[in-house]
C-alpha cells in the first residue's frame, strides 16, 4: 500500500480534557464512537459504525500487540496499552488505550475503550519499540516514498 507522505505524517494532538470512546461487539466491529473518536480520527460517525475497529490500525503497530489484546480479553481482563491510530486522511494519532468488557446481568455483550493523550517522550518511546518489534518479527518496515 503507497501512502501521501504530506499526509501520512501528519500528527493530530489528542486532547487532554476529553475522552476518545468507543464500542465493539465481540468480534472487534464497532458499534458506538463518541464525537471526540470522530473528530480525531476524521471520520463521520457513519463511516464508522459496522465497520471493524481495524479501520484506524496504523501500520507502525506490531500485530503482536493486537494478539496480545484480545488474549487478554478472551481471559475476561482488562487491557492497557499504547496504540498509534490511522486517521482517515493517513495521518496519525497516538493514546493509551484501556479496553475492557461491558456486561449485562452478568453476561459479557461488547466491548469498550476510553483513549487518553500520552507524553512526547512516550510516543517516541513507543515508536522505538514497536519499530523494534515489528523488525524482530518481520513485519512491514516503516518506508517513505518518494516521488
Ligand atoms: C473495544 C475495542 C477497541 C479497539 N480499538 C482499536 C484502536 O483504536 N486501534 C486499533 O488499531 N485497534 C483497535 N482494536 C483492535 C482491532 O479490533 C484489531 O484487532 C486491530 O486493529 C488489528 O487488526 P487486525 O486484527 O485486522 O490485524 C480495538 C478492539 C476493541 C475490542
């Protein structure tokens, strides 16, 4: 996949006073996003509802940390983790994500995530990281292209 590198590398500031919310049913397809969640990520709330929430995975993130998310949820626990989002223009936009079950009498019926902004040092050190992980197993490389 080619991505505009004026866009791509654009990065959208979370705000430190709103939360990015959203729902999925079990299977990761979304069923609910509050309006912070459409404003950063840049899509209209229809364009999100019924879709997989894979619609904002960024390239840069390891597939192991999204093995690691929903093992995590299958064992009925709750997940933290530091997550670099696609926006629907390629740009992108970095939080720490807690991702937990929603219950009804008892039953487990979807899923939820609150999204809260992380520090600069932070992103850099997760982008380190996950640059490091993805090499390590032989994911995609981050490339620019040129034209
Ligand atoms: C409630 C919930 C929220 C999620 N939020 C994100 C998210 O913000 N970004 C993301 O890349 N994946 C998110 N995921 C994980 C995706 O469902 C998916 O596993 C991930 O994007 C990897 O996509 P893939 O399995 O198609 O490779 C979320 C999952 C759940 C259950």
């Amino acid at each position: 996949m080619e991505f505009n590198e004026s866009e791509f590398l654009v990065e959208t500031t979370v705000p430190e006073n709103e939360l990015i919310i959203s729902r999925t049913d079990l299977n990761g397809v979304i069923t609910y996003a509050n309006e912070t969640f459409c404003e950063i990520s840049g899509y209209a709330l229809e364009e999100l509802i019924g879709k997989p929430h894979n619609i904002v995975r960024h390239p840069d993130m390891p597939r192991s940390v999204f093995t690691d998310l929903w093992q995590t949820l299958d064992a009925k626990k709750q997940w933290k983790g530091v997550v670099k989002n696609l926006r629907k223009d390629r740009g992108f936009y970095w939080v720490e994500a807690i991702i937990s079950g929603v219950y009804k009498n008892g039953e487990l019926i979807e899923y939820k995530s609150l999204r809260t902004p992380i520090s600069y040092s932070d992103k850099l050190k997760n982008q380190r990281l996950y640059d490091r992980i993805r090499e390590a197993h032989g994911e995609a490389k981050r490339t620019v292209i040129y034209k």
